[in-house]
C-alpha cells in the first residue's frame, strides 16, 4: 500500500517548501506570507525507486476561528489520512506557544510524528535544535527545505521499507485519469462544487471572495472511470488583482487549465456572463481544453430572471454552441449529477481517434458538397486528411493551395467534422499543408553552350529591334 505522508505545522514555517521538495514539484504556492495554504494539497513523490503520497495543509494555531477554523479542519482530515505525519517547526524561531499546542494536540489523538526542524541553513544545527530536545521526540530531523538539504534522510527514517510499485501499472493509471479544471472568477461557487461533487468538505469554503488560493488536485473515482478534479483561483480582472499571491494563484489557474482535460466554466446566475468570464473560457479555447458550462446559484430565481439569462447566454456564447450548457446549484446539488454525462462525453471526444480513411471520406464528401473557392486563378485542391494529434483532436488536411484555404471554408470543415465524428465540448484544430515544389529556391545554372545560345538570342533580338526603329523613322 502506499504510504501517506502529512505535512503540518504552524503557519510560515515552510511546509509548503518542503512539500516541494517532497513531491520534486511547485504544485504548492510559496511566498513569504503567513497562511497562504488554506486547503490539504495532494501530491506524489519518489524515494529509492518507492512511491508516497504527500499531504500539503494549512498553518495550525492556537485560537482558530472563522476560515482558519476549516483551514485547522483540513489539517485534521490530513492527519487522519496519512501513515506518517511531519510536524515542522522553524528553527530560527524556536520553540514557541504555537509549536507546544499543536504537539499537545496531536497527542492527545495519540498521533506519532516526525519533528523536523526546518531552516537550520546558516547557523549551527545543534544549537538551531537546542530548545526542541526537551520535547522528546527522537531523531530529531534537522533540514533546510529551501535548499533541499536533509530531505534525503529524513525520507529514510519515515517511509523505512515502504513497497515499491511497477512503473508500468503507475503509467496506466496516471494514463487513465480524466483531469477535469474547475474554473471561474471568485466566490462563484468552485469550491462548493468540488464538496459536493466528493460529498465531503474536502477544500475550505467560506464567505469571501478569493478563499482558494492555490490549485487543489484532488483524485477520486466514479462508476469504474477515474477522474482528478482540480480546484482553481478565482481569477479577477488584471486591474484588480493587487496582493503578490493572488497574481501567483492566477498563474497557477491558468497553468492547471493547460493540464486539464476537461474544464467546467462556472458562472454566476445571479450576476449573468461578464467579460472575465469570456476570457476565461476563450483561454480554455485557446488551450484547446474542453468545455463545460456550468450556470450555478440557478435556485431561487425568478422565471423571468431565468428567461433572460438563457437567452443572454445564447447570443454571448454563439461560438461554444458545441458545448453543453447546465443550470445547477452546487449548493443543494441540483443538476450537479448530470455534469459527468458531458465531462465523460467532452473526454471521449478529445481522446477520440479515427482512422485516415475514414477522415479522408468525410473530406472528400465535404468537397463534393461544396468545393473550395479559387485562389490565385487556380481552384484549392483538398486530397485527404488523417489525424495529428489528440486532445484537441487535430486533422491535418493535405492538397494543392491547402495553406490558402480562407477562414470560412475551415469552419465549414470543422462543423461537418463535428456532425459526422459526432465531437463535442471540444475544440478542433486544422492543419492545412500544402505539396512542397522540388525546386523552390533552386537557380538553374546554364552551362558554357547555353550561354553562347543565350548571348546570340539577345543580339538577335537587338538587331531586330534597331531595324524596327530605322523603319518607323523612314514612314
């Protein structure tokens, strides 16, 4: 079984860094900011060829209340997972009120730890962990996370002979797995959507905007397919963003949408589409993720609220009507269930693969259809098509004059490619490629004979030419 290793502390004492370093990673914000991990971040690490599993967390202190109170909460779901628990505690700082509460706590849940003594880089180790000694925990681990030295024996001491896994069996089911992004502008509901998909309050969900700071991945499996939901930022308009960290958390969003398969698009019923919005989903686009809309906060509205909207969101969103569009309340969870109908759909799609025959056909009865225009005096010649790549589907399009094919006439393509494949939710993207001519950029060089032929040719023509004038002055 692999192991689970949880991470916790105080706040700013570099469980973040270390979870880096863990993981050999940056899934987890670093900044020097106290309480920036605000939920239980997952990530898998390698150790001699062994696999674990670490559990990034929030700071812990003593008088938790508000979002601290289920950052804290967080922190105890981890510990309640994990095999092994890494207490750390900074070393410049000493012991403090903060470091005996925690250790006091986790004993009383009878929890073994590890205490490790983190920034011990540029002062003596032994005197950096003089005031830990007292506090009975043997060895203590002495390390500087930030510049990766002591994590090699630290490892050996806590996963001791933890069983190592097949690569092959790794691959396969890392292969298998349905990222799906979570992605919106702030207080839209993401997180709310993440608990009540898992059914457990697994990130922090609270009252005020921008609670989510990192991206949370968070794996978990449903009717024998696999999925990781990825819990993102909300992201702002530019001008707005302020704070060091929420421009390291818009990042990250933007990074993890890259990463995802499949991407949920939340909106806010209450405020309608806004231009963030549309920026967001046109950066899915872009990335050539699929899409999935999700209309949250739909409970309670008026019918003639709900009228409007559909039809507002109709008009703003013509390009994505090859998207699936739900109205759900992840609060109550009404309509949430039937979001895994379009995530699986919009998957299928963007992993599908075809064969080049069958591309080939739907080309060729396209162009019969309605042939490509003329360019240059000359008719665009289209003579088969096979696929590039996946996820976007790529089709990669072969004929005379294909790299003057105009907009239209793709857009024609894609749209009987999507009815006849039946794609949805996902972009496709084109490739038009056109025969090279062997002797583009060649000069042709004459020879010593072709010279002399060319030289009599021109004198030749001079002659004739001096005659013709002699003759237009003598008429």
């Amino acid at each position: 079984m692999t192991p689970v290793i949880a991470v916790v502390g105080r706040p700013n004492v570099g469980k973040s860094t270390l979870f880096n370093q863990l993981t050999r990673s940056r899934d987890a914000l670093v900044a020097d900011f106290s309480g920036l991990t605000r939920d239980r971040q997952y990530g898998e690490g390698r150790h001699h060829g062994h696999r674990f599993i670490a559990i990034d967390t929030g700071g812990l202190a003593g008088d938790d209340e508000g979002v601290d109170q289920l950052m804290a909460d967080q922190a105890e779901a981890a510990i309640e997972e994990a095999d092994e628990v890494l207490l750390v505690v900074d070393g410049r700082a000493g012991l403090t009120p903060g470091d005996e509460y925690i250790i006091d706590r986790l004993r009383r849940q009878g929890v073994t730890a590890h205490l490790v003594v983190n920034k011990t880089d540029g002062q003596d180790e032994d005197q950096a962990s003089a005031e830990f000694h007292g506090l009975g925990f043997d060895p203590l681990h002495r390390i500087s996370a930030a510049h990766n030295r002591g994590i090699r024996r630290l490892l050996d001491d806590v996963l001791g002979d933890a069983e190592a896994l097949e690569e092959e069996a790794e691959e396969a089911e890392e292969d298998g797995r349905i990222q799906v992004g979570i992605i919106g502008r702030p207080n839209v509901g993401k997180s709310t959507l993440v608990n009540r998909i898992l059914g457990e309050d697994r990130v922090v969900v609270y009252d005020e905007p921008g609670t989510t700071r990192d991206s949370i991945r968070i794996p978990f499996s449903r009717r024998d397919r696999d999925y990781t939901l990825i819990d993102t930022a909300g992201v702002r308009r530019r001008r707005q963003v302020k704070e060091k960290v929420e421009k390291f958390s818009v990042v990250k969003t933007l990074q993890s949408i890259e990463k995802a398969h499949v991407v949920i698009a939340m909106i806010d019923a209450r405020e309608g589409l806004v231009d963030q919005d549309m920026h967001l989903i046109g950066f899915a686009l872009d990335a050539g993720r699929a899409v999935v809309v999700a209309v949250n906060k739909w409970d309670g509205m008026d019918p003639e609220d709900r009228r409007w909207l559909k039809e507002h969101l109709k008009w703003r969103l013509g390009f994505l009507d090859y998207a699936r569009m739900h109205f759900i309340s992840a609060l109550h969870g009404t309509g949430v269930g039937d979001l895994y109908d379009s995530i699986d759909a919009g998957y299928d799609s963007a992993m599908a693969k075809w064969s080049t025959n069958h591309l080939t056909r739907i080309l060729q009865d396209a162009v019969a259809q309605h042939p490509p225009p003329i360019v240059r005096g000359h008719r665009i010649k289209l003579r088969y098509a096979h696929q590039g790549g996946s996820c976007p589907p790529r089709i990669v399009v072969h004929g005379t004059q294909a790299d003057a094919v105009p907009r239209d006439y793709q857009r024609y393509l894609e749209n009987t490619y999507r009815r006849v494949l039946k794609v949805e939710a996902t972009p496709i993207r084109f490739e038009f490629r056109a025969p090279d001519n062997p002797f583009e950029g060649r000069k042709n060089t004459l020879n010593k004979r072709q010279k002399q032929k060319k030289a009599r040719l021109m004198q030749h023509v001079k002659k004739n030419e001096k005659q013709s004038k002699r003759r237009k002055k003598r008429g």
